[in-house]
C-alpha cells in the first residue's frame, strides 16, 4: 500500500500554469485558421495570418518548459521506462484518433477517390505509419507530407524525439551545457531560416531536417527558461499576453526579411512570452477559460487536418469564390473546436485517466 501511494505521489501530474495553458488554446485556433486560409489565399504576403505555422515553435519551446518543470526534479526516481509511458499515455490516444479521422476522409472525402489509387496495402501502411509516427511521405497530391492522413503529426514525431532525448539525456545536464545546446540550436535555426527563406518547413520528406532545427532550440529554449528561472512577473493576464502572441502570427508575411523576422520571434520572442505567460496574474474570471482552452488544445491540433484535407479537396474540384471560398472557414473553426471538446470530453480524458490509473495500480 505505501509502495502504491509513493507511486501514485510520484507520478501525479504537477499544477500547470493556467495562462501558459490558455496561450497553448491560442496557438492551437491559430494553426487551424492558417490552415484554411492557406488552401483559400496561397500567397502568405496576402494572408493576415501568413506566419501561423510559427505556433509549432512556440509550442515546442512550451513543452520544454513543461517538461522540464514537470520531470526535472523526478526524472531519475521515475526512470526512462516509466517516463515513455507517461508520455505515450499523454500523446499517442490523440495520434491514434488523428490517423483514424484521416483515414476515414481519405476514404470518404467526397471531392476525392484516392484509394483506388493506392490501394488496400498502401492505404493500410498510410495508417500503420500515421498512428505508429513512421514518416511516410509517398502522397504528391498531399504534397509528400511526412504523415499524408493527418499532416500535423509531424510535429509529434519531433516531439517524441525531444522526449527521448530529454529522458536519456537532457534532465542530466548542468546550466551551462544546456546554454551550449540551445546556442548551438540557435545558429542551426538561423542557417535554416536563411537556406528556406522561413521557418515553415519540417513537415514534409523534402524539408525533413527543417523540424529538427525547429525542435532543437525552441525545446532547449524553454528548458532553459525553466531551469534558470526566467520567470517575469507581470500584472498583463491573460488577455493582455493573447495579444503579444497573436502578434507573431499576423506579423507581415514578406519573402525579403521573413528569415530574420521569424528567427527573431522564435529565437527571442517566443521564450519572452513564456516567461511572461508563467509570471502573470490570472484574472479569476478568466481561470475557467484558460483551462478549458488548454484541455481542448491538444485535441484540436491532432484532429483537425483531417477536414483541411476535405477542404482542400473542395477548393480545387469547386473552384468556390467569395462566400462559398471564405465563408466556410468560420463555421468550420467552430465545429473543429466542438469536435475536439467532444474528443477531450469523451475519448481522451476518460482513456488517459483509466491508462494512468493502471500505470500507478502496477506496483
């Protein structure tokens, strides 16, 4: 019984930072949005929210901070087995769920017939690959993304990577090799951003390496953040930082100085706000929608694309304008968050607690 309790103590998941929790709900709405609205204005210098695909790096620099403020002082007690399944307990349901949305429009969509062309087998290694995180990029229809059925899983595969080196190496070293890793990251980052003219790439088989460089710093960086306490204090809640980082993302888009641009926001600005985001006040009035905004984030980002490839599909075989080109987008947004609430409610949440509670009952 107290083997048990210890357990249950040591695995109990840490108090979050709620406005860090609502800025995740944030970037989350913004990937969606620039998702559509890049399939509906492909030039991004004419997109007011050209440089949504930078919510990736604040997400990454995020979950460095997270992870290490959740694991950092309990790593080793929990070991590296114990951390893959906590891990995998808190990720894959939502990877799993993705693959299967993506499958079912790849193979219902109604603008599209793609499985006569793929076939039986290929279409199964398309799922086995989207829900197993295998890169898989064979589809020049979907633009040979790493992972054709649900395309923002590429950036779970990176992440995994990151926990996998966090766990075997990273919660180990000492302030100033982690200031030489996130340095190092730093430069590989801005090498990047010069050869591709932004920071968009990772997720496809001809931009790979890009998401490495992506994860490489913007994980470091937070770590970083937590480790030396780069914690402000601040009275700007939750709304006022919703702004500061809603201006990363409608910041113009221009193919001249994006490479600079992006890589001052990812380099400085990100970690800034995760910073900001840890030391501000709450509003109390706000607590409620912070939280929620953070349990529906995950959800939203995995299951989404799915439908972005219907309307992808809708926009090349109709060839809409105005209303029936735009006037989707809104509605669409809406019905995705009430879909990834309805996941949360019922299919995430409920699995993850019954997982967990057979990880803590194993002793």
């Amino acid at each position: 019984m107290i083997i048990t309790e210890n357990r249950a103590e040591l695995l109990h998941t840490k108090q979050h930072f709620e406005i860090l929790d609502g800025l995740r709900g944030v970037a989350a709405i913004v990937v969606v949005i620039f998702h559509f609205m890049e399939i509906a204005i492909t030039d991004y210098s004419k997109n007011f929210i050209g440089h949504g695909y930078l919510a990736v790096d604040f997400f990454f620099c995020l979950s460095g901070f997270v992870i290490a403020y959740a694991y950092d002082n309990r790593a080793a007690r929990i070991g590296i087995t114990q951390f893959f399944k906590l891990r995998l307990i808190r990720l894959h349901p939502l990877v799993i769920a993705g693959a299967v949305l993506g499958l079912l429009t790849f193979l219902f969509d109604p603008f599209s017939d793609f499985y006569p062309v793929y076939g039986f087998g290929k279409t199964a290694l398309l799922f086995l690959t989207s829900a197993f995180l295998i890169p898989y990029p064979i589809m020049p229809e979907r633009y040979t993304n790493l992972f054709c059925l649900n395309a923002p899983a590429w950036s779970l595969f990176w992440e995994y990577i990151a926990n996998i080196f966090y766990i075997l190496l990273l919660y180990k070293i000492n302030k100033k090799a982690l200031i030489t890793l996130t340095l190092v990251g730093a430069a590989v980052l801005c090498y990047v951003a010069l050869q591709s003219k932004n920071l968009s790439g990772g997720w496809g088989g001809q931009n790979f390496w890009d998401g490495g460089a992506r994860v490489l710093y913007s994980f470091s960086a937070g770590m970083l953040v937590y480790r030396f306490n780069l914690i402000i204090k601040n009275e700007l809640g939750f709304l006022g930082i919703t702004a500061l980082l809603l201006v990363a993302f409608l910041f113009p888009f221009n193919d001249d100085y994006n490479w600079i641009s992006e890589s001052i926001i990812v380099l400085l600005y990100f970690p800034l706000l995760v910073s900001l985001g840890a030391g501000a006040t709450l509003s109390p009035a706000l607590r409620k929608i912070c939280r929620l905004s953070g349990e529906i984030s995950y959800p939203l980002y995995m299951t989404h694309y799915p439908f972005i490839w219907v309307y992808l599909t809708y926009v090349a075989v109709a060839k809409p304008k105005g209303m029936m080109l735009f006037g989707v987008i809104p509605v669409s947004v809406i019905l995705l968050v009430i879909l990834a609430y309805l996941i949360m409610r019922f299919v995430d949440t409920p699995l993850r607690k019954y997982l967990k509670g057979k990880l803590v009952s194993e002793a």
